[in-house]
C-alpha cells in the first residue's frame, strides 16, 4: 500500500547516505590509515547537515554521495593508473551524473582538474612512454578526459530516452522557466549557453531545464549572515 511505498522511498536516501559514509572511509583511509578513515565515516554521518536531509526523499545527499565518489575515483585513478580504474572513472562520468545536473557540472571540473594535474606531472618528469601519443594523435591524458566527457554526454542522453523534446515533465514548473526557449533574450551566461545547446540539439530538455533555471532569475531563499534573501552574495564564497 501507500504506506509500504513511501517507507521504501524513505529508505533508499539512508542507503545511499550511508554508502556516502563509505566513500569518506575509502578515501580517509587510503590517506591516512584505518583510524582516519573511521574517523572521517563518523564526522560525515553525524554532521547535523547531513543527517537533517536523511529523512527528506531528496536528491542533496545522492548528489553529495555521487561527487564524493567521482571525486574518489579521480583520486585511485591518478594515484594509481590502471586500465580498470579507468573503466571504473568512465563508468561513473557516464551514471553518476545522472542524478543531477549539478553532479554533471562537478564531473567536468573533476576532469579538467585530473586532466591539468597529469599534464603539469608529465611536464614536470615525462614517465618512460609517456610522450607516446594514443592512436588517434592524443595524449593518454587528454585521451581519458575526451572518452569521459563523451560518456557523461552519451548517459545525459540515455536517461532522457535519446529525445530531446520532454513529452509531458514529471514535475510542473512554475514561473518564467523554459526548457530551451526562453521568453526573452538571455541574461546570463548560463542562459546564453543553454539556448546555443537547445538551438543545436546538443543535449536533451531535462538536462537543459537546470540551466533555465538560473535564467530565471527566480532564485531559492537564502540565509547568510543573519540576512535572507533570494539572490546571492558576492561575499558567499568568501565565507564558507
């Protein structure tokens, strides 16, 4: 019945918390030890943030588990190269980013953060081979990133069923968002690049409709430094 649905609806956010828990583990303890890996598992799942969004059927803490773990898989890649651990980075660009719009954004950053990072290594002190380019004039490096990002393209399209066009959205928006044509001409950057990838068909409306958003110049309510607002502040990033 109802009641069965929405108790598992509820369960599967502590699941995936919990694997978040698990992803701070790995990563602590690789760095520091088995101590500083429990450690690090306690911190995250008793921080109140992080427990104040476990009872809500939300997709926060998803997000926040799928770039902890893009972000762990960059790290064993690049501590480690291997053949399988990059399968294991593609895989995640390609199904990670599917729960949100925001963990596709973090994975491209991740990427190029990876990717600059091996080019400074390489430049620095070129390992034996390391000059040798793949077979399509690339370096392995530049190659890695490449595959990636088309694989986080090529998932942002399988969940949309391969059509760009939204038959009939799952949740109604409100207010002055589109998916890919605005009402006017677009303000922000965010705008300006989400209609040149509609106008272009180079990604689907759902993943669009989050970039709209910020178009919309709507914003949430915000709370920061015993001020409430629904814009930001330049001082934002300053602060946390």
């Amino acid at each position: 019945g109802p009641r069965v649905t929405i108790l598992l609806c509820r369960i599967v956010p502590l699941l995936v918390g919990l694997i978040g828990g698990l992803v701070a583990w790995s990563w602590a303890s690789s760095l520091g030890g088995a101590r500083a890996g429990l450690l690090a598992l306690a911190l995250l799942l008793f921080y109140p943030e992080y427990l104040g969004h476990a009872r809500f059927v939300t997709l926060d803490v998803p997000a926040a588990v799928a770039c902890g773990a893009l972000a762990l898989l960059s790290w064993r890649l690049w501590e480690s190269p291997s053949a399988w651990r990059a399968v294991a980075l593609l895989f995640g660009c390609a199904v990670l980013p599917l729960v949100k719009m925001p963990v596709a954004v973090f994975a491209g950053l991740e990427l190029l953060a990876l990717w600059l990072a091996a080019l400074a290594r390489y430049a620095a002190s070129p390992p034996p081979g390391a000059a040798r380019a793949t077979g399509f004039g690339l370096p392995k490096a530049t190659a890695l990133v490449l595959a990636a990002v088309l694989a986080g393209w090529a998932g942002q399209w399988a969940a949309a069923g391969f059509r760009f066009r939204l038959e009939a959205p799952q949740i109604p928006i409100e207010g002055p968002v589109e998916f890919v044509e605005p009402a006017g001409p677009a303000r922000t950057a965010a705008g300006r690049f989400s209609s040149w990838l509609g106008e272009h068909r180079l990604a689907p409306q759902a993943t669009l409709a989050t970039l709209n958003q910020a178009e919309s110049g709507e914003g949430r309510t915000m709370f920061l430094q015993g001020e409430v607002r629904r814009e930001g502040w330049y001082r934002y990033y300053f602060v946390t």
